[in-house]
C-alpha cells in the first residue's frame, strides 16, 4: 500500500508512535509517506520506502496566524497526485483530520477518491480538542474521517461522552518494538556513571507540560530517597521544568536528581533505571510507561485515562489515585526495598510490554488501511 502519514514531528507520544508505525510498515514493504513541517525526530534513517515530504508556510506579514492547515492539505493534494498514494492516516485530529478532510475534497473534485483514517492520541480530544473555540471542527472532522481510531478504551470513552460522533471508533492500542537489545544492549548499561551501587534509579520522561503533574514526580522521589539511597533522572523539556528545579532546591535534593533535556538516547537511561514515575492528571495511554516496561522497568503511576490499561495494578507496577503521592511513594518503596520483589516486578513488566509488541498491533492497522482502500 502507499500510505501518507500526517503527524507532529516532536518528542510527544503521538508523533513517536505515528514514525515507528511508519518504519515498521515500509519494513513490511508498504510505501511510505510522512507529511509534516519537519523531520520527525524518530526518523533518523531514511529508508527504501520511506519518504519525507515537508509542509513549508511561507512567511506573509498580513497573516497574524499563518495557515499551516492550508499548507498541509495542499501539499496533500500535490504528494496524493504525485506518488499515487492511496490512503491517508493523520495522527492527532487537530488540525490533521480537519486538513486531511479538505485534501480529500479537493482530489475529490479531481476525480480521485482517497481513504482518511484518523487515530486520536488524547490531548487532541481530553485537553485542546474539548476546548469550544475547536469542538465543532474537531466533531466535525471526526465524523468525516472513514475511519477512526483510538489509543486505548479510555480514550474511545472519552471522545463518545465529550462530542457527538456519529463514526464507529476501533481501539487500536499503542505498541512497542520489543527486540533483544532493548534489554541486553551491546553497550554496558553505564549505570556506575550515574549512581552509587547502593543507590536507586528513578526515573521520569515527559514533555514536562502541567499534566505530566511535575511537582509530583519530585515529591514522590522526596519520600522516597528519605527512606533509601536513590537518585531521580529527569528526561524531557517543557514549561514546568524551571519550577521543578527550584523545588529541588527548596527540598535540599537538588544533588540527587538529574536534569537531562530531551534525549534521543532513552533505552540508554531506561536500561539503567530501577523504577519509572508516571503521576500524570491524564494519560490517553502512557506510551512512556509502555517504554520504560519494555526496557524492564516497573511503573508507579496515577490511575488516570487508559493507564490502568497499560500497566497492571500490582504486576508490572501500582497505580493511584491522582495527586496521592503519599501512597505513590510507598508503593515505589514495596518494589525498591526488596530485591527479590524488584526482580519480579521487573519481569513483569516485560512481560506486559511483550503484549504490545509492534508485530501483534501492526496487523490491525494494515487490516483497517485494507478495509479503508476497499471502500472506494
Ligand atoms: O502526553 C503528551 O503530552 C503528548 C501527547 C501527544 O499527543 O503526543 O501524548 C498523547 O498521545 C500519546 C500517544 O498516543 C499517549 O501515549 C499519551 O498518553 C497522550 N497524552 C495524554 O493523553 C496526556
């Protein structure tokens, strides 16, 4: 199949899962077509089947806004013609469905009919697509893909009670490439470099926005290192990420937690990591928790949105209520403080990821992409 994707190229969870569905589709021979205002940043290889087209706006003084909605549906226009793609998939509805809509009427007028699948990632439909000023052309565009689907149960929930859609939503659940070397590198976990053996590595990664709930990240691993020898790795970049400083230094640890930026390097820290630390106020699915269990490590977090569909109440992890960072602390404090229990924990949640291996989750796409083609 010749497929466009249409996705944000960042760090964020939806872009990463829209690249690495990408490169495992051209792996299996498909043509692929990522359509974006730059490189995504998984995309670090361009392959055989894999093609990177980018949306440019050019600058104009009259324009406050400048339209990248239009950009985008144009150049879907020009690269459809182009390449004779033939199906669209556009991660995040805002404003990827709304443009991917427009490109598919004007090929329509064209005389070319072209399939659109829509995944919600969360955020697009829980915190910026619910907002009036986009619900109608968030509604809008759902009802107008041909086919929609949803990261997690939660999510598809979520989007029934909050808009009016008319579409059948499939669960497509996010997934993970679990390969060997995930776990076994062929480069020694470094982790004397960043610890003491008598000390405990915690870890959080995010984007560092409010509902990444920073300031419980930091609480949490105060309890913590109050009982046991530990150190905190932060992993991201964001706007809460100043504060979270300061507060370090308010609580007297700012020696013990380390702030890294965005890396590109995340199985490297993940494979020295004892514990990650996901508190977050919602979570569509947690693809960071997905990420940390893949590299063998077990998950404290909240049990907001589809978390609880990812890591598993007392096997790979333990879940509250968000905003208890009390009881978060002393679930992380049951798995550190025993090693037998960690080493448990650890396969588990190994174990867990193994369900949302990439070759179990990527047949269900190319089954929908066929579904979709067939329509027309
Ligand atoms: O978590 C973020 O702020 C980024 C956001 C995104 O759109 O990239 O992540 C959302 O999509 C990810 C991939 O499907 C999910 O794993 C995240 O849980 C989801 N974030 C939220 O729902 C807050």
């Amino acid at each position: 199949m010749k497929i466009a994707i249409v996705c944000y190229p960042t760090f964020g969870g939806s872009g990463v899962v829209a690249t690495e569905l990408g490169l495992e589709l051209a792996r299996r021979g498909h043509e692929i077509h990522f359509i974006t205002y730059s490189q995504p940043v998984r995309l670090a290889l361009l392959s055989k089947n894999v093609h990177y087209h980018e949306v440019n706006v050019p600058e104009y003084p009259l324009f406050h806004y400048q339209p990248y909605e239009l950009a985008l549906s144009s150049k879907l226009v020009d690269m459809v013609k182009l390449y004779k793609i033939e199906l669209l998939h556009v991660h995040y509805a805002i404003p990827h469905a709304y443009a991917g809509y427009m490109a598919k009427q004007m090929l329509k007028d064209e005389g070319i009919n072209i399939p659109m699948v829509t995944t919600l990632h969360g955020t697009d439909i829980t915190l910026v697509g619910n907002h009036p000023f986009y619900k109608p052309a968030v509604t809008f565009s759902i009802n107008k893909s041909d086919f929609v689907t949803s990261v997690s149960q939660s999510l598809k929930d979520a989007t029934l009670e909050l808009f009016n859609i008319k579409n059948e939503i499939e669960v497509i659940p996010n997934f993970i490439e679990i390969t060997k070397n995930r776990v076994e590198s062929d480069v020694p976990c470094q982790r004397s470099v960043m610890a003491e053996p008598s000390e405990r590595i915690i870890t959080h990664i995010s984007n560092f926005r409010k509902v990444k709930r920073i300031p419980d990240v930091i609480k949490i691993f105060y309890n913590i290192q109050k009982q046991i020898p530990a150190k905190l790795m932060m992993v991201g970049d964001g706007p809460e990420k100043e504060k979270a400083e300061h507060l370090c230094q308010e609580l007297g640890i700012e020696n013990k937690v380390i702030f890294f930026g965005n890396s590109n390097e995340i199985d490297k820290i993940l494979c020295l990591t004892d514990l990650f630390l996901l508190p977050s106020e919602t979570e569509s699915f947690g693809l960071a928790a997905l990420e940390a269990m893949a590299c063998r490590v077990p998950v404290i977090s909240s049990n907001s949105g589809g978390l609880a569909e990812v890591n598993f109440e007392g096997v790979s992890g333990y879940l509250s209520d968000v905003g208890n960072v009390e009881e978060m602390a002393e679930n992380a404090l049951k798995i550190l403080t025993d090693d037998s229990k960690l080493e448990e924990f650890k396969d588990n949640a190994l174990a867990v990821a193994k369900q949302f291996d990439i070759q179990n989750i990527l047949p269900l796409y190319e089954a929908l992409y066929q579904k979709a083609i067939n329509k027309y």
